[in-house]
C-alpha cells in the first residue's frame, strides 16, 4: 500500500516480524531516498492520509499468559519464606 504526501510517499509492505513503513522522498522521482524505516509487530489492517497525518492500523495478536502450575507457585513460596 502507498500514501503520498507532496513529496514524501509512504510505503507498507510485509516484513519478516510484521508490517514495515517506509518513509521515501521521491522529490527526486528518478532518485528517490529512504528516509526512515520502521517495523511493528502485526498485519496491515487498514490505512488512509487525512490531511497531513498517515493514519495506519496493524492488528496483533498479546502474546500467550503463561500461569504456572500449584506446585511451581508452592516451590516459589516456600524458598522465599526460608531465605
């Protein structure tokens, strides 16, 4: 997907862990620079430019709670009750 602004274009695309936004100046169309890059965790949901503001949605998943079992939470206990 691509947002342009003036002469700043917004690209996204797929990354190894998510979703990367790269900022291009394409002032220069035969030359464009990168400008910045960044990489957030998730898939691409939706995304739109209203007025000056690039507004992008990624949905991402919490990673899992982990609730250890009675006899790890006893274990615990009692080794801080004895030191």
């Amino acid at each position: 997907m691509l947002l342009l602004r003036g002469k700043r274009l917004l690209v996204m695309g797929r990354g190894e862990r998510g979703v990367v936004l790269t900022e291009v100046d394409v002032t220069t169309p035969s030359a464009p620079k990168v400008a910045r890059t960044m990489e957030l965790a998730g898939q691409l949901a939706s995304a739109r430019l209203h007025g000056g503001t690039a507004r992008v949605v990624v949905a991402s998943s919490p990673e899992p709670i982990i609730v250890p079992s009675v006899a790890t939470l006893r274990r615990r206990a009692k080794a801080t009750t004895t030191t």
